[in-house]
C-alpha cells in the first residue's frame, strides 16, 4: 500500500489540519483516508454507537482535498500521530505554493464505525434546511448535555446521555438527528450567514446533510426506518 500522499500546497495543509484539530476536540481517536483518482477522502468520527444493543446513530464528518499524485488507498490511522506529522511539516515550509508530501502514520484495524463505508450513489434530493437552525438545534444539545453531565461522571453514563440527546429527531427534519446539526457546527460546516441553506440527500438508511465546506453522514439503526 502507499504510505505517502501529496496535497496540491500549503494551504490544502493548513485546511487538513484545521479539519482534524476540530474532530479531535470531540472524538479524540481516528481518522479514515481513502486515496483516489486524484482525491483524498478524509473520514471522522462525531458519534456512533457502542455494542450491539446501543441505538445511537453513526455520525461521521467527510471532507475531500485535491492531491498531485493519483495513490490509492484506504488507512485508518491515530488522528493526533497525523496532526503531530502535519505539524512538522508546517514547520518545514518556506513556500506556500510548493506541494506538500505526507508520510502516513502506524495503521490501526480496530475501529469499528471505519468498517462502515456510505454509499457513493443513489442519493434522493430533500428540501434543504437553514444553517440557523442547525446551529441552533447543536448548541441547545451542547448546553442540555453539559447541564447533564457534571465533571467526573463515568463514561458510560456519559455516552448513554449524549446518546439521547444526540439520536433524538430534529423537529420537521425527517430521519436527521441533533447529532447531524452538532457535527456540523463542531467540524466548522455551517455558514456564518444564517440564511444560507444546509443541503439533504438520503439513501437507505443514510443521510447526508451537505455545504459549502463538508459533509455530515448519518446512519440510523435500521429499526428507526420504520417510525
């Protein structure tokens, strides 16, 4: 497998880094990057469930960055042995034109949510929705779940009240959970003009809420197909 990757200049570096420091501050663990044709797809984690009985939502972040080289691959690698690479390499640049070569990090093959891949096509167009309200829906869970969760609580309760709070249904958003709007305005997604619209596709189980600046992907439980 190739272990390196080229972004196009320093700024793709700079974006890269910018993306994965926001998704370690809410899931400190990996980060799945599949190469090809050209482009880099970079996966993260917000929220997914945890054993057979959890019906959480799986909640991923997804951005893509054009690359120079045309590599293929599919790694799952530690999110922070990334940001310390990409960090070094900041450091080494002089020109912010000139491409940038990334050393992967060790792979690891025991995270679960990175066996789930979204499908590539199929997706049915819904009415898109405000940023503002997704803004709105992500903090108000922000603060119910801080009102919850006093300091030192076990992390089982913990992930059993962002559970709740995140798999509950955004009100008039079929089949998009808090947790949707809450990766969206932690990964840096949603526009600063409130007016601006947040787009919706769906296929099977899957929803995809789509910007300017990413993607959120949701996979409910396939039970909740059926409400």
């Amino acid at each position: 497998m190739n272990r390196t990757f080229t972004l196009v200049d320093f700024l793709a570096l700079r974006d890269l880094q910018v993306y994965l420091g926001r998704a370690a501050r809410v899931e400190e663990g990996s980060v799945r990057l599949i190469a090809g044709g050209g482009v880099l797809a970079v996966y993260v984690a917000i929220f997914y469930p945890v054993g057979l009985l959890d019906e959480a939502p799986t909640v991923l972040g997804l951005r893509t960055f054009a690359l120079k080289d045309h590599v293929s691959f599919d790694a799952v690698v530690p999110v922070r042995s990334l940001l310390e690479r990409l960090a070094r390499l900041e450091e080494q640049i002089a020109d912010d034109a000139t491409d940038v070569v990334v050393t992967l990090p060790m792979e690891v093959h025991t995270v679960t949510w990175a066996a789930i891949s979204p499908p590539k096509g199929g997706w049915v167009t819904l009415p898109s929705t405000a940023s503002s309200l997704l803004d709105s829906v992500a903090k108000s869970g922000i603060d119910e779940v801080a009102t919850a969760v006093p300091t030192g609580t076990g992390e089982q309760i913990v992930h059993r009240v962002r559970s709740e709070v995140w798999g509950r249904p955004i009100e008039n958003l079929e089949h998009v959970p808090a947790g949707g709007a809450f990766a969206a305005l932690s990964l840096g997604f949603l526009s600063d003009e409130s007016t601006d619209d947040v787009r919706i596709y769906e296929t099977g189980p899957w929803t995809r809420l789509t910007t300017a600046r990413g993607h959120v992907l949701i996979k409910r439980k396939a039970w909740t197909l059926a409400r």
